[in-house]
C-alpha cells in the first residue's frame, strides 16, 4: 500500500512543503526590501507602510518589511494582475488580523501556486524512465525553490506574479498535450494562466501575443467545432487584452520607461550623442541629458520640466528605438552585452532580506537554501556568447523533436518550448528597448526564470535520451 502511495510527483510535494515552510514561514522572516515600486500596489489595494514615523533609509532599499497598514482602496491606480492575488491575501489576512497585513499571507498564496505548477509539471512528464523523473523533481526543487525566488514571495513586488503564472502556464500547456482527451477546463486555465503572466507587468505584455498563437494551435487538438471555437476565442482575448495591457500603461509610467531608454539606454556612453539625437528626431539640447537617470534629482533638465513634453515626450516612441538599433546593431550587441553581465542574477543583490528588528547589517542577505543563485552568478559566465549559445542549442534540441515527430499533440508540446525560448529571448530585449540600463538585473527577472527553465528542460531531455538507450 505504502508503495502504491509513493510516487516522485508526491515525494516531491512533501520535500517542498517543508522547504518553503522552513525557507519563508517557521523561522525569521525573510523578504525584499522596497525599492519603492511597493507603492503602487499600496494605493490601488488599500495597504499603507505601518510605520509612518519611520525613515527613509530604513523604509527602502535596506530592510524588508512583513506588516504594512490597512488604507483606502485606490488612492491610486497600477493595472496589474498582481492586485487579484494580493486583494485575495488582504482578506484572508484581515480575518485573522484587522491590525496589520502580515505581507506572509501573500507569500503563502505565491508558495501554494508554485507547489501546484510543480507538481503538475512532474505529474504530466513522466516516462518509463524513472531516473528522467526523478531528474526533475530534483532539478525544480533545487532551481526554483532557491531563496533568491522564494524571498520575493514576501513582498508586494511583481516577479513572483511572473513567475509562478508562467510555470502554471507551461503546467497546463503541457497537461493538454498528455491528455488523451484534452479537457475544456484545462484550455481556460491555460489561458488564464498565460493571461495573469502576461498582465502582471507592462513589459510582459507584447509576450501574449505568442500565446495567443499557440493557442490557436491547442485548437486543432480536437475536431469539435465547440472546441475549436473556444480556441480561438480565447486566442483573440488573449491577443486584445495583451494589447490593452500595453495601452493601459499610465502616461507618467511611460514617460519614465521613454525617458530610461533614451538618456540611460540610446546615449549613454554613446560616441556621437548630437548625431543620435538627430537621427531620433529630437533637439541637440538635450545632449545634456544623456547618461541621466529619470530619478536624479541633479538634472540641467527637470524630468517633469513642461519644455520635455513638447521637445522629448510628445516626439519619441520605442518604435523610434527599436528602429534606431535595428539601423544600428552594434549599440543594440553594446546593451545586450550589459544586460548578459546583469542578467543572470536571480536576486537584486542591493534589496536587503531581514527586518530591522533582527539586528543584522542594513542590506543583509539571505543565503539560506542560495545554491543555484549563487552558482548561477559565481560560476556561469555572465557574457552574451554564454546565453546565445544555451539559446541555440535548445532551440536545436527542439527542432530536431518537432521534425522527428508526426504525432500532433507531441509537436504542440515541442511547439510549447519553442515559445518559452522565444519568450525568454523578447524578455531579454524588451528591457533593454523599453527601459536602458536602469535596474537591468531587476528587469530582466522573467528572463531569468525562463532562462533557468530552458537549463532545467535541457538538462532533463539529456537525461531523457541517456536513458532511453540505457533502459534505466
């Protein structure tokens, strides 16, 4: 009986549960300090700092916090999928405490999630070969479960959004290609799914689109009429509220993204900054500007100065950008070779992990359960020719499976990988289009998790094939 119960999938649950209590719950608290993005959850759910006499330096950057305040709901307004997990949180945690949001709570949310994805993804992977499952259960527990992912679970930052709604995603993409009759409910929370990562961050918003493409695949996996139509409805959503996502964006948010990407991304270190500034349809004034920051407050020109929006704001676009580097890709190899030196750090190593209370150093860090993290920053080369050549040979591996298979549903599998590797690779850029080189290692988050998900499939298809001609 005993045997019959044990399984990798539920071996798995268990080393994970007692990870994430052991990591984020049973001993000292352990979060991401602010970096002051905590502020538009705050206005638009109703939570406000919990000590309003503390100082600045002990509010951002150095300590974590776990208790906020209750406040008014929509003090302000940031449209972001996030705001459904943390309302949800909200409530659970008002009932049991009408004092103090214990930012916990939310963490429990994020951590239940991702024990969810996980499962589903060893459930619906294995093969004859236990040691390929075996493989996996390991290669999650140890990648995903690391600290520099979990500590964010205890904040009101985005990333955990992004990151547990992209492995659901790819959990239920993969259940409906192991299904031997794929189910209804599983396409809608594929989609919903993809839709809660898409709209957890402005910059995810342009990766719906590849979803929406794949779900018009997913809608051939069945020949009813009723199934393909809500394929492609579905589809059509996704691809129109990924759209409005983008839209929606506020102005003042787009003018800070407009503003990184010009004078911290476009001209910083740039050799003819007149002549790029020309070629940009912008004044040669403000060359004063290049290498600045939206945040420094020693400008020759205010961000917020009214002459910016009729001379930068009201004349630029990132399409102005993304075609600028195309005329130039070199500048774009420059950024994208900064961003590979930033991009393989899981965690913002200048966001400290403890409260104050605890008495540690300001901006102390965890490192408790870091394994991966710390392997992926000390030992992995943070060089661009490092992430092209993982990328290629994924994408190889991919489409030697796709070309080697007849079968529909493994190719919409194979078709699956291929758009996270794709997802990872806009996710490497769109920091870069959309926002310089300002907090590069924090914006390439999703690139990360994608990253280390490509290693962990890559990894696991080795072991795959090793296996099958070894029978273990």
């Amino acid at each position: 009986m005993f045997k019959k119960w044990l399984s990798i999938e539920r071996v798995f649950l268990l080393a994970a549960i007692v990870a994430v209590i052991v990591l984020l719950f049973a001993r000292t608290f352990v979060g991401v300090a602010d970096n002051g993005d905590f502020l538009r959850i705050m206005g638009s759910i109703g939570l406000n700092y919990y000590d309003a006499s503390e100082t600045y330096e002990d509010r951002f950057f150095r300590f974590a916090h776990a208790n906020f305040a209750y406040d008014e709901f929509f003090r302000g307004f940031y449209l972001t999928s996030q705001l459904i997990l943390v309302a949800l949180a909200r409530g659970i945690a008002k009932l049991f405490n009408g004092e103090a949001f214990d930012v916990r709570v939310l963490g429990a949310i994020y951590a239940f999630l991702l024990i969810t994805a996980s499962y589903l993804l060893i459930k619906f992977n294995k093969t004859k070969s236990a040691l390929t499952g075996i493989v996996l259960a390991a290669l999650i527990l140890f990648v995903f479960f690391d600290i520099a992912y979990l500590a964010y679970f205890n904040s009101l930052y985005g990333e955990p959004t992004s990151l547990v709604f992209l492995l659901l995603t790819m959990a239920f993409g993969l259940m409906l290609t192991r299904q031997s009759e794929p189910s209804r409910a599983v396409l809608v929370l594929f989609f919903v799914s993809a839709l809660l990562l898409v709209c957890s961050k402005t910059q995810n918003a342009p990766v719906g689109v590849g979803f929406a493409l794949l779900g018009l695949r997913y809608a051939t996996l069945k020949r009813e009429k009723s199934w393909r139509n809500l394929g492609l409805s579905l589809s059509v959503l996704t691809l129109i509220l990924s759209g409005a996502m983008y839209i929606a964006a506020p102005k003042d948010f787009k003018n800070i993204n407009m503003y990184q990407t010009v004078f911290f991304g476009v001209l910083k270190d740039s050799p003819d900054i007149e002549g790029d500034l020309k070629e940009l349809g912008l004044p040669a004034h403000l060359s004063v500007l290049a290498g600045t920051n939206y945040f420094q407050s020693d400008t020759a020109i205010k961000q917020n100065d009214p002459s910016l929006k009729a001379d930068f704001y009201d004349r630029i676009s990132h399409a102005d950008v993304l075609w600028f580097y195309l005329k130039h890709p070199g500048r774009l190899i420059e950024n994208m070779e900064y961003a590979a030196q930033n991009g393989l750090m899981i965690r913002p190593y200048y966001l400290g992990n403890f409260e104050k209370s605890e008495g540690k150093p300001a901006g102390a860090l965890s490192f408790q359960y870091s394994g991966w993290s710390e392997f992926k920053k000390g030992a992995l080369p943070n060089q661009l020719w490092f992430i092209a050549v993982v990328c290629l040979a994924y994408f190889a591996a991919a489409a030697w499976e796709w070309t080697r298979s007849a079968d529909r549903t493994r190719r919409a599998a194979v078709e699956l990988f291929m758009l996270l590797g794709l997802t990872g690779v806009f996710s490497f850029l769109i920091p870069i289009v959309g926002d310089g080189q300002a907090d590069m290692g924090k914006h390439l988050f999703l690139f990360n998790a994608i990253f280390d998900m490509m290693i962990v499939t890559g990894v696991v298809w080795v072991v795959y094939q090793i296996s099958s001609l070894r029978k273990i």
